[in-house]
C-alpha cells in the first residue's frame, strides 16, 4: 500500500520555526535597546556612586527607531495589497540600519558638551595607561638623598575628538579613511563609552530582517524569495549613501571654512578669519573644543581688539607658558580661574592647563602647591581622573590617608563605564597606592587587603 505524499512541506517546516525564534528574540532585543542607555557619559561621584547620564541624541533615536518599528507594523497590516504592504514593510525596517549607523555622528560630531567631555576622560586614560604613562612608569614616591621626588607625565597640550577635516572632497583617498570614520563619530571615545542599548537596537534589527527573510521563505518553490532580496538590498543601498551624503555635508563644510580661515590668518585679516572658523564650528560644532581651534579664536579675539574675552586671555597663558614664562602664566590662569563662563569648552581647557602646571608643581618639589591645584581642579571637574590619580600619590608625601582611600574609591567609581581592559592597570595601581599609605599608618590589616586587591585585578 502506497502512502501519498503531501504536495507541498508544511508550513512549520525547521527553518520557519528557527526563523520564528529569530523574530521574537529580535523583538526582545530591540525592546531592551529602547529601555536602556545607549551611551553612559560620566559626571562625577556622590556618596559612594557613579553619577552619569545618557545623551540628548539617544532620545530622538529612540523616538526614529519606534516610529520606524510602528510605521513598518502599519504598512504590512494596513494595506489593501498584502504583498506590497509587506516589501514597504522591508524596506522600512532596512532603512532602520544606516539611521541606527548614524548615531555615533550625532553624538560625537554634532554635541560639543558630551564630545569634549569623553574625549577628555578617553586622553585622560590614555595618558595614563599607554606604554611611557603613569601607570608603566611606576609611579610612586622616591628618594633622592633626603628629598621625596614625585615623577608625573604631563597631559598631552592638544585635546580633539578628531583631527580637522581640511582635505577636498576630490583629496579623499585611502590615507583619509581613518579620518572618515572619525569624522562620522566612530572614534575611541565613543567605542569606549557606549552602551548596551545601541548595540543590542543595532543587532536586533539585523536579526529582525534575517528572521523575517527565513519566515517568507517558501520551501516549494525555487528562488521565491529572489523579489525580497532585490527589495531589501534596494532599499539598503539607497539608505546607505543617504548616510554617506548626510555624514559628509558637515565635513565637506568644515573643511571649505577652515581653508578659509587658515588663509585669512596668513593674510592677516582676523575679523574674516574669526567668521570662517566660527562657521567650521557650525558645520561641525566639535570642533569647538579643539585647543588648537580655541586658541586659534584666542588670537582672532586679540586681532579684532577684543583681548580680554576669555580665549583671548586663554591664548596669552598659553603663550606665556610655551615662552618659559611659567609665573606670569600662573598669574594669567589664576585670573581664568575667578572668571566665569557660559563656554564650557574654554572652561575645560582652562581646567586642563591648571592640571599642567600642577604637575609641574609636583615635578618640581612644591608639593603643597600642586596638591592645592589639584585639589581644585577636583573640584572644578568631578571627572578629573588624572587629577585625583595624582592627589593620591601626592597623599603618600603627607601621610593623609584619607584623602588616599577618598581618591581611590572615585577613580574607581569614575572607571566603571569604561569599556577597555586596560584600565585594570590604573585600578591596580591606585590600590596599591593605597597599601601604601595604609602600611604608613600602621594599618597591616587594610594595607594587606589593599595589596590583594591590587593583585587580583
């Protein structure tokens, strides 16, 4: 007796249950991608805990990525024609991915705030850990004949999230690409600093459209999916050069005004020059935390006659400082100090040449100087991790011990949004410091648990 065959494999064949799996894993997925952070931006330390925020562009995302989701769900629901209903639906949800690719711009490029202050925790770090750093240096206190002598790095002069764009469009070639992905946000700052939400949003869209790809796969029929992936390769080519254009009208701008600028300062025409960089800045609003860019301002500002703005007066401690005039720059910081400002990229930098001159405080033996800097500088930037890294060693000199366990317990606090392994070297070193400083004291017990800890990281 023959048994007859069905005409066709049933719809819950194997792959449509894998595939079935995929989707609803993708809905969890992207659900978690709108509850959590999508970037961790660091402010400071209370009471023990980490204080940090997400960013401003992580709310409007959110809001494309959920409109995005509801406008696909209502075009293959709402439609008269199922079929064209679902390829608009497709083409909806492929679209998602170059949109999701262009947040780290937003982020990076376009918020000056949150650029500069990662970029600043990220130099930070890499002061710190990179092979002639502080931590490789084994830093700590020494004895030259009678006299402790503290030995720190000094700061890198120049903080930027990316160098200028100042090439032409028609210039770009493969020594650029680098560049290119800096300059559509994709630099360490932010690789470092974001979050869980951003990724699992990025792969639960890909697992969407490769889970709803298996679902529509027909097992009877021999190529019938062909139409659905001419549809979704359309649909992601077009939406990738909308990414590439956008991304690229910012730069190509920047660099046709930073041109401008560079000439007109060779020309000596600062009331141009001020113009043209201040529209680079538009185009590209990062660029105003660039200390080449601010000090760039500051001479513009003193060309036009307006010397006592604050990148004006910033520029001139600069050059003091670079003349190895180093007491008139102090009186010149100094004075920074006491003013206040709106610009908190100034600020920032201001906060940067303070750290400077107390390391060079500390170099050169007046240590009660620079731990009263850096003691200021903590308080004038919550996420000065360098600062307190030095303040704790500076705390072996005076065997002040609270000040020791205070500035180990923020670093700490301040490192745990950090991505990358290497800061384990700078966490075990700052335990260490704190063994010592326990052992100073007598304190076996705690120096011995300070030491473990040290060790095990």
């Amino acid at each position: 007796m023959k048994i007859a065959l069905p005409a066709k494999l049933p719809d819950w064949s194997l792959p449509k249950i894998a595939a079935f799996g995929l989707i609803l894993a993708a809905g969890g997925m992207l659900l978690l991608g709108l509850l959590k952070p999508w970037m961790v931006v660091p402010l400071g330390v209370d009471d023990g805990k980490l204080v940090s925020r997400d960013v401003a562009a992580t709310f409007w995302w959110k809001g494309f990525l959920l409109s995005g989701l509801s406008l696909a769900a209502g075009c293959k629901w709402l439609m008269k024609d199922r079929e064209q209903g679902t390829w608009w639906c497709l083409r909806i949800v492929v679209l998602l991915l170059p949109l999701l690719f262009a947040y780290p711009q937003a982020v990076i490029i376009q918020d000056e705030t949150t650029s500069g202050d990662l970029a600043w925790l990220q130099q930070q770090h890499d002061s710190m850990t990179w092979l002639g750093g502080d931590v490789f240096l084994a830093q700590g206190l020494r004895y030259q004949q009678t006299m402790p002598v503290v030995d720190l790095e000094d700061p890198p002069l120049r903080l930027a999230a990316f160098r200028p764009p100042t090439v032409a469009p028609w210039s770009l070639g493969v020594a650029e690409l680098p560049d290119l992905v800096w300059w559509l946000g994709y630099n360490p700052a932010f690789t470092q600093f974001v979050a869980k939400g951003w990724v699992v949003s990025v792969l639960g869209v890909v697992m969407l459209l490769i889970g709803w790809l298996g679902w529509r796969r027909k097992d009877d029929e021999q190529g019938g999916r062909s139409r659905d992936f001419r549809v979704a390769g359309g649909a992601l080519a077009i939406g990738l050069l909308i990414w590439m254009a956008a991304g690229l009208l910012p730069i190509l701008g920047a660099s046709y005004y930073l041109k401008k600028a560079k000439a007109a300062a060779l020309d000596d025409r600062p009331d141009e020059g001020r113009l043209a960089l201040e529209q680079a800045c538009a185009f590209m609003p990062a660029l105003r935390f660039d200390t080449g860019v601010i000090y760039q301002l500051g001479s513009f500002d003193m060309g036009c006659g307006d010397g006592d703005s604050m990148r004006a007066r910033l520029k001139l401690a600069q050059s003091l400082q670079e003349d190895a005039y180093d007491l008139r720059a102090v009186v010149e910081l100094e004075g920074l100090l006491d003013r206040e400002t709106d610009d908190r990229s100034v600020g920032r930098e201001v906060s940067r040449m303070l750290l400077r001159i107390a390391v060079d405080d500390a170099n050169s033996g007046r240590i009660e100087d620079a731990r009263r800097r850096f003691e200021m500088l903590c308080q004038r930037e919550p996420t000065a991790i360098q600062a307190r890294f030095y303040l704790q060693l500076l705390s072996l000199y005076g065997s002040e011990v609270e000040v020791n366990r205070r500035c180990r317990e923020e670093i700490e606090c301040l490192y745990k949004p950090f991505q990358r392994k290497e800061k384990k070297g700078v966490l075990s070193a700052s335990w260490l410091i704190l063994a010592q400083g326990e052992m100073a004291e007598g304190r076996v017990a705690e120096a011995a648990h300070a030491r473990e800890k040290s060790r095990k990281l």
